[in-house]
C-alpha cells in the first residue's frame, strides 16, 4: 500500500503529546494510507510552520489560534482535541502541606517561558480561590532549564513546568509537590490537531485519515495500563529513563489529560477563550466556529459521541 506523507510539527517533544506517538508507533496512520513524519519545531513555531507551507498538520496548544484571530488574521482550525487537561506541576522548594492558592501570593513564581498558557491557567485558579495573581513576584520568560536554575539556586519559591522535569526533580527530593494543574484547571482544549483551512479543503481524507488515527490511538490509551502506554512510546523518548516516563505517563493517565475522544466540545472551548481574555493574552474571544472543525471527529467516533 502506497502511502501518502503527511508532515506533523508538535509543539514540544515531550510525552505530553504521547497519543500523537503512539498512533505512529502502533501503526494507526499507516493504517490510513499515511506517512506521518513527526517533528518538533523551534518553540512558538508550529502555527508559523503550517503557515509556510512548511507542514501540513500541527499539534499544538490552540490559544496560537485564538491570538492570530483576536488581531484580525485568519486564524488556522482545529481538528481534534489531544489534550483535555493541563499537564503542568506547580513544585514548592519546601514541603507544601496543606497548600493553599494564597500561598503564592507574596511569593517568587518562576513560569514555563516557551509557551503563554501554563500562567494563564494558573491565574484562572488564583481568581477562583481568592488569590491576586498580581501579588506573585514572577520570574515569566526565562527558558524552562533556566528557571529550573533559578528555582533550585534559591530564586523563587515555586516553580511551574512541564514533564518530565517536574517529576525527576521530586522523584531526586529536590522539589515538593504544591499542585498538579489539570484538576484545578479542569477541562480545557488544552491542545489539539491544527491545520490551515486551505489544507483541510484541499486535502479532507487526509485530515479525516489523521483524526481517525488519532481518535483509535486515545482509545487505546484509555483501555491500556500507563506502563504498556510508557513502553510503546519510549523509544521517542530515549533521553528519560523507563521507570521516570512510566511515572509521568501514570500521572497523566490518572488526571485524564488525554482527551476521551478527538471531539471537541463548544463549552470548554469558549471558557478556554475566556481564560485567555481573562489573563491579558486576547482581546476578544472568537467565536467556537471560526476555531473549530469538528467534522473529521465527529465522523471518526460516530454519531452520538461528543466526548
């Protein structure tokens, strides 16, 4: 069977984005006549890269498409949710026993820098449990190694980032687990599969063949134990030892970070959109329609699913 390349950015290679792994490694684009030739892009690229012409799809965090359409470009379309929760840890360098959200306030925070989201998210917790985020002293656009610096050197109190940094600084005791996000947050089309809407009418069965990939692949993840789930993806992940990834996918599987299924529902998205505003990032929310094409999902788990 010929089959056809389809060139995918992510925003980050990190096991966050584990279900687009695992439909490459257990053949689910190959199985819809796809090549699928996955790549990570400097940070804050993806969306330039479909943009270019440089690839055709991008899995990647849609509040980039709520910022191209909040100053009046066409913003690209997302086409299958991935992410349905905040995968972030906010760490404290001392034991943080009966954690608080007004803890933070007075406090030194150092933030994920590559990417907006994890500090508009977090200020949507603050506000919900009383805290002012504009009392936290922040250390913001730092990349994540040197925050992890500055955070493990003494400067800051708090540190909010990503795995699998986050687990391997609390599995060698030099962290303490405050919070792990995606509770707190709750449902947000945190990222999904985006293309441009002139890929998507030039080449449907592609995006239908990706999404149905995609939808057998989170399926997959949800009747399969985090270790097996670990194993299938760790040769992406040559640089984590398997017992540190088999704790961060555990993690992520418990929270329900992966997506039920590849739709994507109008609700969390417009509080997404919200979030956003909220935090100072837009201006104006767009509508659901103008971000989302939810047909390739739709058609991929059948009538009746909107999960």
């Amino acid at each position: 069977m010929d089959l056809t390349p389809l060139r995918i950015v992510v925003a980050f290679p990190l096991p966050f984005y584990t279900p687009l792994w695992v439909a490459a490694r257990r053949g689910l684009f190959a199985a819809e006549a796809i090549d699928a030739r996955i790549t990570a892009p400097p940070p804050g690229q993806t969306i330039r890269f479909l943009e270019s012409g440089q690839a055709d799809v991008a899995l990647s965090g849609v509040m980039r498409t709520f910022i191209l359409a909040d100053g009046g470009e066409r913003p690209p379309v997302a086409i299958a949710e991935v992410n349905s929760r905040d995968g972030f840890l906010l760490l404290a360098r001392e034991p943080a026993p009966g954690f608080r959200w007004t803890d933070l306030e007075g406090r030194r925070v150092a933030l994920f820098g590559e990417a907006p989201t994890p500090w508009m998210c977090l200020q949507d917790v603050l506000r919900r449990h009383g805290a002012d985020p504009a009392r936290l002293t922040l250390l913001r656009d730092l990349p994540a190694p040197e925050a992890i610096r500055a955070f493990l050197e003494g400067g800051a109190d708090y540190l909010e980032t990503a795995q699998p940094m986050a687990e391997e600084l609390l599995a060698g005791g030099r962290a303490h687990l405050a919070a792990a996000m995606a509770e707190p947050v709750g449902h947000v089309p945190y990222s999904s599969l985006i293309v441009t809407p002139g890929f998507r009418d030039r080449h449907p069965d592609l995006c239908a063949g990706a999404v149905r990939a995609l939808a057998r692949a989170l399926d997959w993840i949800a009747r399969t134990s985090p270790a097996a789930v670990a194993e299938c993806v760790g040769p992406d992940f040559p640089a984590i030892a398997p017992a540190l990834l088999r704790r961060v996918v555990e993690r992520y599987h418990a929270a329900g970070t992966w997506a039920a299924g590849p739709r994507q529902a109008r609700e969390p998205f417009e509080r997404f959109g919200r979030i956003l505003q909220a935090g100072g990032l837009i201006g104006t929310v767009a509508r659901y329609e103008d971000l989302v094409d939810d047909r390739f999902a739709a058609a991929a788990v059948g009538p009746g699913d909107a999960s």
